[in-house]
C-alpha cells in the first residue's frame, strides 16, 4: 500500500483508498495475524480458547470493531478484516459467542449496515 501511494504521489495522482493496516507472523507453531489498529479501544472480546492457542481479540470503542488480534484463527482474521474494509462492525455480544462462527455477523449484501469506527 505504501509503495501505491508513493507512486501516485509522484506522478500527482490521487492517493489510494485507504486500506485496513493488517500484519501477519509465524511464532514458532502461532501464527499471528493482525487487522486493524487497536489503539483507543475501551472493550475487548475473546473467542476461542488462548489455552489452547487458538483465539481472537476483537478491540471495540464505543460498541465499534476497530481491531482483532488472531492466533491461529484464520477464519476471524479474515472475516474482521472484510469488516473492517467495508466500514462495517460485529457488535460485541455477538463476537462473543463463540458457537456462531462470526462469518454469520456480517450483514448479508442491502441488509442494513452497522458502522465501525472511523
């Protein structure tokens, strides 16, 4: 993303859209994945279970997603990341509830949309 940017400023084009900051890294038998910035939150929600090194916390402020920290959960990771990308949250009692996969928690396409934090 940095490297679009750079260029389009460069050649005096409009800077792309603006991407959800994610990061990924293998620690030993974790994988980590990271989306979104979790800086400012006031709530979190753990799925999963940390014991058995697979879960996820999502970060909330004011009842909005802003981030999720997963470790070997794939499938939150991406699904927070999809959210995140199209300005969209899981409300938290939802996310807590670690029998609806949180897939589920995405709105379906023209249902309406609960923002995420800005």
């Amino acid at each position: 993303a940095q490297a679009s940017a750079a260029a389009a400023s460069m050649c005096g084009a409009p800077a792309p859209k603006a991407q959800v900051p994610w990061f990924w890294s293998f620690q030993g038998d974790l994988k980590l994945q990271i989306a979104g910035l979790s800086a400012g939150h006031d709530a979190t929600v753990v799925r999963g279970d940390a014991d058995g090194e697979r879960f996820s916390v999502l970060y909330y402020r004011d009842g909005a997603l802003l981030a999720a920290d997963c470790v070997n959960s794939p499938a939150d990771y991406m699904v927070v990341r999809k959210a995140l990308g199209q300005g969209l949250s899981i409300p938290p009692g939802v996310a807590a509830d670690v029998s609806v996969p949180l897939k589920r928690a995405l709105p379906a396409p023209g249902a309406p949309r609960t923002p995420a934090a800005v």
